[in-house]
C-alpha cells in the first residue's frame, strides 16, 4: 500500500477534521464577544455601585444592575429627556395614593440625581437633554435618613 493511496483513501478525515476545527473558531469568536461585553457591563456596574455607596445608599448587587442595565444603560437610557418619560416621573413623584386622592409633592433630589448618575455612566451624551426637561421640577431633600 503506497502513501498517496491511504491518504486519499481516508480524505474524509481531513475533510472533518477542518470542518471541526472551524467550528471550533467560529464558537471561540462568539464566546469572545460575550466575555467582552459582560466585563463591559460588570465595569459599568462596578462604577454605578460604587456611586451609589459614594451617595450614601448601601451597595446595590453588580449581578441585578448588570442584568437591569446591560453595556448601553437599557430602557433608563432610551430617550431619557423625553416627554413620555418627564411625565412618568411626575406621576411617580406623588403621595402614594391612586386614583383620587393622588396628589403631587416635592421629590427628592438625591433620587434625581441617582437616575442623573445612571445616564452619566451609561449615556453620558444624554445627560443634558435630561437635566433641560426636569429642571422644573420643585425638589428637596423630603426623605428622611
């Protein structure tokens, strides 16, 4: 049996034997990229829990506010100047009650400013559009600590 023969005779191993090793490539670069953007979001999770020590809240778990928040801030940073958001927080900014007897009160600027922190982290090129909509806002420092 000569060597040419047994090498085209058993091709099909080489054949599968790239095809694994590509396949092996492509998972590698997709894991790659998944590790990359979750040490994005732990670093920017990090940066917020620390902030919010740093504000004198206790320290929120990394694992919540990564899953909350991912690498591009979420929903917190989906138009956070806009009109439908402005409104929301004015509704929530109220004494607790529903429907009739909800009545509006002074918000607390230290929960203002943690959602002004979050958009500095995440979006920081939307933080002026949010501080321009919510200036007139009447707050104070209303929660007792």
């Amino acid at each position: 049996m000569s060597p040419t023969r047994f090498a085209s005779e058993h091709k099909w191993i080489y054949v599968g034997a790239i095809v694994v090793l590509l396949a092996f490539v492509v998972i590698g670069l997709v894991n790659y990229e998944t590790v990359k953007k979750t040490n994005k979001a732990t670093d920017k999770a990090n940066q917020l829990a620390d902030a919010a020590v740093d504000a004198g809240y206790p320290r929120p778990d990394t694992d919540t506010i990564v899953r909350a928040l991912g690498t591009d801030g979420g929903i917190v940073c989906e138009n956070p100047g806009g009109a439908l958001k402005s409104a929301l927080w004015k509704i929530n900014v109220s004494n607790g009650a529903a429907f009739v007897g909800q009545r509006p009160v002074v918000g607390d600027t230290r929960a203002l400013r943690a959602e002004a922190k979050i958009i500095e982290i995440y979006c920081p090129e939307k933080l002026d559009d949010f501080h321009d909509r919510l200036d007139d806002l009447e707050t104070d420092d209303t929660v007792r600590r």
